[in-house]
C-alpha cells in the first residue's frame, strides 16, 4: 500500500438481516446512507491510527474495489474512516477511537 492507503476486507454477509425491531430486511433493500464495517489488511506507510487487524468503520461511497488473487477488496483513504475498532485499547474502555 502507498502513502495513507488501506485495504480493507469486505464483509461477506450480504444475505438478510433482521432489525432491532424483529423485523426482516432482505438483501436486495437498497440503503444509502449505511455505513459499515471492514477488516484492515494493509496499511501504507504513512497511516497513524490504523493497523492490520483492525476493523473499520467507513461510507461505502468512499471507496475503490480491487480484486487480488480472486479475492475482492477495497482501497480507502484514512481521511474517509469513520471509527476504529482496535483490541490494542487499554483496559477498561469501549475499543473504539471515535
């Protein structure tokens, strides 16, 4: 990865989700403004706050899909991560840097 790159790892789970109500979403609902999460993979040289491992918040309108070895990815800028979900966080508190 160049320069604040990352490449992310997609989630695989596109099948239907149920909402906090018990109510069935399938997949083929269209959702704009969702965002969501993805596992860090790569990061290039110069990203601070994000390692490999990590999982990501981010739009999926930020992004750019490459595919390596048949497997999908995604490139994103630093800039355009949301929140982090690290384990490396001290004792005690959420997980996320916000």
């Amino acid at each position: 990865m160049l320069h604040d790159r990352i490449l992310v790892r997609m989630p695989t789970d596109e099948a239907e989700r149920r909402s906090s109500g018990g109510i069935l979403i399938p997949s083929t609902a269209q959702q704009q403004k969702r965002l969501i999460w993805g596992e860090v993979v790569g990061a290039g040289p110069n990203v601070r706050s994000v390692e490999e491992g990590d999982r990501v918040l981010f739009s999926p309108e930020d992004r750019h899909e490459v595919e390596v070895q048949g497997e999908d990815f995604l490139i994103l800028r630093e800039r355009d991560i949301h929140a982090i979900a690290a384990p490396r966080v001290e004792p005690g508190s959420t997980g996320l840097y916000l």
